[in-house]
C-alpha cells in the first residue's frame, strides 16, 4: 500500500479523519509553542491535507504564494545595501586589528567556497528536486547566460542602482553596496558616523518589516503545499525528504571533509573543544538563531584559551562572513529550485550563481529568514521561478537546525585557528574545571 492509499483509506472517511485529526493536532502545538516555526509545521500539514481533499480550492491558492513572494523580493535591496555598507564601514573603524582582520577574512572565504563546493556537489549527485511534474515551467524561462567572460565582469557592475534595484540585480546592489562601505571608511568621522546611524536605521527598520512579511510564512507554506499537492500529488513529499537528508548528509561532509582536517592541522583538541562548544551548538540547534548562541560561544572559547581580544573580533565578524552551513544550504537550495523547475544550468552558470551567493550571504545574519531573502533574490536575478522556494519552505526550520548548527561550530573553530594563526598564548580559565590544564602550541 502507497503513502497515498493509506492516507486516503479504504473508503476515504479514515483517511480524511486522521488528516484532519493530525492538523488539529499540529495546530493545537503550534498555539502551544507560540513560536512562527511552529505554525509553519503546522501549515505544512494543513496544505497536504487541503491539497488532498479539496484540490480545486488549493489550485486557487497560487495567488497567496505570489504575494508573500513580492513583499519578500521587496526586501532584498534595502536591506542587503543597509548591512553590507554598514559591515564595511562598521569593519573599518577597527584599524587596529587589521592584520588579524585579513587573516579572518581569508579563512573566512576559504572555507566558506569549500561550503559552497560541497553544497553545489551534493545537489547535482542526488538530483532530488529533479522530477517534480507541477513545477516545470510551462514557459521559456531564458536562465543568464552571458556568452564571454567580458559579458559576466560587466555585468556585475551596475552603470544605474536604481535601475539595478527595480529589475533585482542583486550582485549589482551588493557591488555597489561594498564601493559604499569602502568610500564611507574614508570620510571624516562626523559624516561617517551619521550615515552609520542612518544606515543602521535604515537595517533596523527593513529587520522588523521582514519581521512582519515572515508572520505571512505560514500562510505562503500552507497555500504552496496545498496548491503542489493537489497538482502533483503526494510524491512532492519524496523529494522534500531527499532533500533535507542531501542538506544532513553535504553538512556531514563539510564537517568531515573541511572542518575537522583545519582542526588537525591547528591541533585542535577535539574532545575539549566539544565539550566547550556543546552547549551554544545545542542552544543554536533548539532556537535555529545563531544570535541566541553567540554570547555562550564567545564564552565557552574564552574557557578555552583563546584571547578575549581574539574572540571578541572574529566571532561577531563570522557571523556576517563565516556562515558555512548557510552558504552550503544556499548552494544545495538554488540548484534545488532549477531542478524543480525542470531547468538545467550549466556548471558555468552554476558557477556564476555561486559567486553572487558568496557575496549575498555576508551580513545579514540576524534577519529572520535570512535565507529565504537571499534565495529569492538570487534565483530571480538568474530568471529562475521563485515557486519552489516555498515548497523548501515547508521543511525550512528542520534545514535551519542543522545549518545553524554548523554556523556555531565553524565560528567557534574559526577563533581557534585565528588564535593560533596569531601565536596567541591558549591557555583555559582556571575557573573551568573541566579545562583545568595549558593547551600548548
């Protein structure tokens, strides 16, 4: 017996009654959490039952997926301009540091494309979203192509913001957002520092409005799951599970492949590191907020022996430029949504996306669904549907857990190969009772 035939029953009436049972109940929990993961699960549940027993009706529901997407697209620019140049300039007050800064910032983009890499490798080994009859596109959708690398480097630079910002450029935004930062670092300080505080405004302001567009996600995902499964049936729900097993299985990888060689070649403790590190990881892992961890891991590294000076600047500075299981679920969830789409991209173009990705995904770390902006806005600079995402939205907060996660623990290591970089002297709090001896170089 099929997924489908179970649900359904023999006679339709229990299989109707267990759907509709199993949403109260997911409803009932979500009201409990009081937490908007919570009712996005929730609607999840709610779509494939209305996509199974009233298919006309989700058929009609497109409209409210279009209409969250438009707010989301709506984001993009402000906010990615807002935290880039605001980052830049912000980075550049702390002169000081500046060796230590290149360092960080060269690990940084290191393994960061390794995540990229290993993200883009994993989605095109499992092809998971390949199959998916509903969301093939039913036009010519032209996917940017440009034919010589003349073309590409030109079109990264924008020769018109606004323009760039009305057709969704997002490289082009991003280019000029970093010129920004970097002309700002050079003006005087009291100019500088008003357009600072207008730029932190102008962020804080577009952080509450995604705040306010995300209380619509719910709805997007139950419309979306009702409106693929009444199209394509229950064999949508085969694909989401490759996919999040292909994010788990290509983070497995990164870690084992990326993370724990550096940490070799550092002489990382393993088994005191993560005993160190457990907690915040664990706390990231609960929340899927990297921000609610940050302060236990800056602490758990002080116990560690790395200097405060140290932790106190490249922690906070990864969390705008270290986000290695984002930008690996980035490269996993942009070549997800072709698949779907039924488009293939070639490795150059997927090349091309991973770059715009590299640059997209820094700073904006504490924005609700971070991800799903930057998604959106890189799938539609490339002409790609935006369909799909909501279909990856449905099992979105399983797929934060665990990049989240490995957000944690990448910074946490990043302060350790800093520190040793440096020539830091590691030596553990004595208050720690559990790190009790020096680590030595």
């Amino acid at each position: 017996m099929d997924f489908a035939t179970f649900l359904n029953g023999p006679g339709g009436i229990w299989g109707f009654g267990l759907r509709w049972l199993g949403v109260g109940l997911a409803f009932w929990l979500a009201a409990r959490s009081k937490r908007l993961t919570g009712f996005m699960f929730a609607a999840l549940v709610g779509g494939i039952a209305l996509g199974v027993d009233a298919p006309a009706l989700s058929l009609e529901l497109k409209v409210v997926t279009k209409v969250f997407l438009k707010l989301v697209k709506s984001i993009i620019a402000p906010l990615l301009f807002a935290t880039l140049a605001m980052g830049i300039a912000g980075h550049g007050q702390a002169s000081s540091v500046g060796r230590m800064g290149a360092k960080a910032l060269f690990y940084f983009e290191v393994v960061t494309t390794f995540a990229l890499a290993i993200g883009l490798l994993a989605i095109n080994l499992t092809k998971v979203g390949v199959g998916i009859p509903a969301l093939k596109s039913t036009e010519t959708i032209q996917v940017a192509q440009p034919g010589t690398w003349q073309d590409v480097v030109l079109h990264i630079f924008p020769d018109n913001i606004a323009q760039a910002v009305a057709e969704g450029q997002v490289l082009q935004v991003v280019v000029f957002a970093v010129l920004f930062g970097v002309g700002l670092m050079q003006v005087p300080e009291k100019p500088k520092q008003t357009m600072l505080a207008a730029l932190n405004s102008l962020a804080e302001v577009m952080f509450k409005y995604t705040g306010l567009v995300m209380y619509l996600a719910p709805f997007a995902v139950g419309a979306s799951i009702a409106y693929t499964v009444a199209k394509v049936g229950l064999d949508i729900l085969q694909n989401l599970g490759g996919l999040l097993l292909t994010l788990y299985a290509a983070l497995a990888v990164f870690i084992g492949v990326v993370l724990v060689p550096i940490g070799l070649l550092t002489k990382l403790p393993f088994v005191k590191f993560w005993k160190a590190i457990s907690e915040p990881v664990a706390l990231a892992f609960a929340t899927t907020s990297s921000e609610a961890a940050l302060p236990k891991a800056m602490r758990a590294m002080e116990r560690l022996g790395v200097p405060r000076h140290i932790v106190a600047f490249v922690m906070p500075t990864g969390y705008s430029f270290n986000l290695d299981g984002t930008t690996l679920y980035l490269a996993l969830a942009s070549v997800f949504v072709a698949q779907a789409a039924g488009i293939d991209l070639t490795w150059q173009v997927q090349v091309q996306m991973m770059l715009t990705l590299m640059l997209t995904s820094k700073g904006v770390a504490g924005v609700p669904r971070a991800s799903l902006v930057i998604l959106a806005g890189t799938v539609a600079s490339f002409g790609l549907p935006s369909e799909p995402i909501f279909i990856i939205l449905g099992i979105d907060a399983l797929m934060d857990m665990a990049r989240t996660s490995v957000n944690v623990i990448g910074n946490c290591l990043a302060c350790w190969v800093i520190a040793k970089w440096e020539k830091a002297p590691i030596i553990p709090l004595v208050e720690d009772p559990e790190l009790p001896e020096a680590i030595q170089h």
